[in-house]
C-alpha cells in the first residue's frame, strides 16, 4: 500500500511539474511575440508619427512621397467585425439554444457534425464561393458595378465565426447544473422561460467567451476577406471596395522593404492591440453584466 501510494504522489508531482512548464512555456510564447511585434513595429510608428499613421486617410505606400494612413483600415475593421457579429452572434446563439434545448436527437446528430464542417473548412474555400456567389449576388441585387466589398466580407465574416459561437454557446448551455431547471419548472415556468430567463443566463461566462472567439475570428481573418473586399485603401462604405487590417498586412508584406515593411509592422501591431483592448471590454462587459 505504501508503495502504491509513493508511486502515485510521484506520477502526481510528474504530472503538476509538466503541466506547470507547458503553462510558462505558453506564457513565454505569448511574450515573445508581444516583444517582437513592439520592436518591430513601434519604429515605423515613430518615423512616420502616431497621428499621421493612425489618423491618416491615406495609403500610398509604393507612390514616390509615400504615406502611410492606417485610418481606413481600422474603420474598416471596426466595421466589418461589428456588422459579422450583428449578423452571426443571434444567428449562432439561437441555434447553439436550439440544439442544446429543444432538437430532437436525431435532428442534432445530423446538424452537429454540419456545424464542425463548418469550422473545418479553410478560409479560402470561404472567400472563392463568396468570391464566385455572393459577390455576383450582392452585383446583381444591388445594381453595382462590382459586388466586392463591405458587405460580402460582413456577411462572409459572420458565416466563418458561427461554428465557434455555436460550438461554445452549446457547452456552456449544456454545462448548466440541472438543479436551475428543475427548480424553475417547479415553480410554474415553462420549458421556453426556463430557457432564456435561467438556462441562458446562468451560461453567460460561456456565451462571452464564444463572442470573444467570434471577433477575434473576425478580426484576424485575412485571405477570405482579402477575396471579397476588393482589397482597396477606401474609407469604409458598405458597397464600397475597403481594405482590412489584416489584408493591408497580407497583401504587402511579401514585397515591402524600407519603411514600408515597418509600417506593416506596425499595422500588426495595431492590431495585435486592437484585439486585446476588444477582448478586454468584452470582458469587463460581461463582468458588469453578472453583477
């Protein structure tokens, strides 16, 4: 017995020891790439100045007196992760509450694996049929003389973030004690007021930790955007052609030198701190929200 016992406390120790190095290895990757995005792109930031690069209109990064405004991009990005998240967040979680709720067995086997198809299929797969249906779509809906733009990447936008709404929504409906139902149902609430007045709320932790998923999907998605965009450095219209973030990074990079790569830098930076600072209010929201 005592053995057996020395024998686990061991495995224990082992096991605590090796999951605390991945966890401060994790953390060191996270620093490391902090690090390297600041080096990196605070210089651009500071030859070019903060105003001029962040409140600028304009990009012309290839032109003979270059410029480098960045303000587009970033209404553009605030943009189109607000419209996908307008779009997809009821969408998704009406149907993460369908499936964990009120589907019948069967009917859920049958959507669940659609729904991890859709988190499996790349992000170019995504932008070629928007490219090649919804573009033409929007075109002729409309009566425009191009259909790329805003709207094609909101809408595309919101049909990429619904696996990981939906997918988290689910676990955490799902991960609600069976105690909230049964003493709602208890006290005379039906099976649709349980649901949204205690099920749902008790699950907000994990509803906001599926919106956090959803916009930093959004707003780091790049080649699927880039396909349905038209890939312009316009201020953002929503039948306009608009330029992201991330495809002013993605579109660039693989010929810039000089200035111009650490002005990409420094687009990568922005954004890296645009995502922290909208996964922290987020956050602090839905904080509030529980108190």
């Amino acid at each position: 017995m005592q053995a057996d016992k020395k024998s686990l406390v061991s495995t224990e120790g082992i096991a605590r020891s090796v999951l605390f190095a991945l966890g401060i290895l994790n953390i060191g990757f996270v620093l490391m790439i902090c690090t390297y995005l600041v080096a990196a792109g605070l210089p651009g930031i500071i030859e070019i100045g903060f105003l001029d690069f962040t409140l600028g209109t304009e990009w012309a990064s290839t032109a003979s007196e270059p410029k480098f405004g960045i303000l587009p991009f970033i209404l553009t990005s605030i943009y189109g992760t607000a419209g996908a998240i307008v779009l997809g967040l009821p969408l998704g979680l009406f149907t993460a509450i369908f499936l964990a709720r009120f589907a019948p067995r069967r009917l859920r086997l049958t959507l669940e694996p659609m729904v991890d198809l859709l988190a499996g299929i790349p992000s170019v797969v995504y932008g070629f049929v928007g490219m090649l249906v919804l573009v033409p779509a929007i075109q002729w809906a409309f009566s425009l003389p191009d259909g790329a733009g805003l709207l094609a990447s909101i809408i595309v936008l919101a049909v990429m973030i619904l696996p990981s709404i939906i997918k988290v929504s689910v676990n955490a409906i799902e991960a609600v004690p069976k105690e909230y139902e049964l003493a709602s149902l208890a006290l005379g609430a039906n099976e649709v007021e349980t649901t949204f007045k205690v099920i749902v709320p008790a699950a907000r932790s994990g509803i906001a930790a599926a919106v956090v998923l959803g916009v930093g999907r959004a707003i780091g998605e790049a080649m699927a955007v880039m396909m349905v965009s038209g890939n312009a450095a316009n201020l953002p219209g929503l039948f306009e052609s608009v330029r992201f973030l991330t495809t002013a990074v993605a579109s660039e990079m693989s010929y810039s030198s000089g200035l111009q790569r650490e002005a990409l830098f420094s687009i990568a930076l922005v954004l890296f701190c645009f995502i922290m600072a909208i996964n922290a209010a987020l956050n602090l929201c839905f904080k509030q929200g529980r108190k």
